[in-house]
C-alpha cells in the first residue's frame, strides 16, 4: 500500500456527513481513533470494488451505478495490514488529547491554548516535555515566570506520549457521529464492567 493511505481517511471532513464508513485495519481495530478512521462512502465503495477491503457491515441505504446496485458501507476491514506509527506528531491536537482537554494546572476544560513550563524567554523550548494545554486564565497568570514564582503546579509532569496512549485517550473521546454499527469494533477491547 502507498504511504498515503493512512492519510485518506482525513482528507475530506466535508464528505463524511452522509454515510461515513469505519475503516478496520486487518486486526479489526480503527486505523486511528483520534480522529476516527472513517472514509466517505464513495472511498468504501471503491475500496470493496478494487478488492482492498471486506465489507463487514452496511447501511440500510442503496447507490447504483449504470450496471450495478451497492449497499453501502457502514465498517470496512483491510486485506493487507497497515503497520501503526509509533511515534505520536507534536501538534496542537494531540497535546491537548495527550492532555485530555483540561489545563495543567487548574483542571478546567474549554478555551484551551498552550503553555511553555519554561518560558521560551528563559531557554525553554517547545517539545513535549515542555508544553501542556492551559486555560486563558492560568496562561495569563503564568506568563513568563517560573512555577514556583507564579504559585501554579503542573497537575502531571509532561512528557511525549506513546502512540498506545493517544489511542486510548482517543477512546474516551469519540467523535459527535457513531452508528451502532461500529459498537462492536471501537470498544472490544474495553475492559468490561461488573
């Protein structure tokens, strides 16, 4: 497969509005859960019709061509396995997903930005060792001082995480659309309640 194929399914939020499929890697697990593997329904067609993917469930809907009838795709699987990144990108996204969206130092959630720990104004640089998702207010208080002069503590220490966590901070956080469908692919290896 080409390096772009893990990309695809991001390529076109717009296009995912009617009849989003979830696409499977090999093992049955989501390419991605943050954002959630999905494909337009036009990409599942033509990803079952080049023989690339099973399809292992559909929507109740119906699409024709000039000589055949489709169900469409709700879950896709891939025949050939996609090998998982390990190593997490530093962005945004993912340092508030690392972060659970809440402020380090306070704990609240809503209007996030970021916060160097070491002021970039005394040496520190912007890593993941350095970084972590702040609220406007504790940003402000912050500001270029040091923790200690500003009376904040980090709630955890930051560090890079490992792609195995972000995928299970992705869990907790699903996307606004989730068809019953996919229950049964996105949770199964959820620890089960008593």
């Amino acid at each position: 497969m080409d390096g772009n194929f893990r990309t695809q399914f991001v390529r076109d939020p717009a296009a995912l509005k009617h009849f989003p499929a979830l696409v499977l890697n090999a093992d049955y697990r989501p390419l991605s859960y943050y954002p959630l593997s999905l494909w337009p329904w036009q990409e599942a067609i033509k990803a079952a019709v080049l023989d690339r993917v099973q399809i292992v469930a559909e929507y109740d809907h119906v699409v024709r061509s000039q000589r055949q009838e489709f169900r469409i795709p709700s879950v896709v699987v891939l025949k050939d396995f996609v090998k998982p990144q390990k190593r997490v990108a530093f962005t945004r996204f993912n340092l508030f997903l690392r972060d659970e969206f809440c402020c380090q130092y306070c704990g609240s959630k809503g209007d996030l930005t970021f916060d160097h720990v070491v002021p970039r104004a005394k040496g520190g640089i912007t890593s993941w060792e350095n970084v972590v998702a702040a609220c406007s207010p504790c940003n402000l208080r912050k500001g270029s001082r040091s923790l200690r002069q500003s009376g904040l503590a980090l709630r955890r220490p930051p560090r890079a995480p490992t792609a195995e966590e972000m995928q299970g901070h992705g869990r907790r956080f699903p996307p606004n659309h989730l068809h019953e469908s996919w229950m049964d692919y996105l949770y199964w290896d959820a620890e089960l309640e008593a």
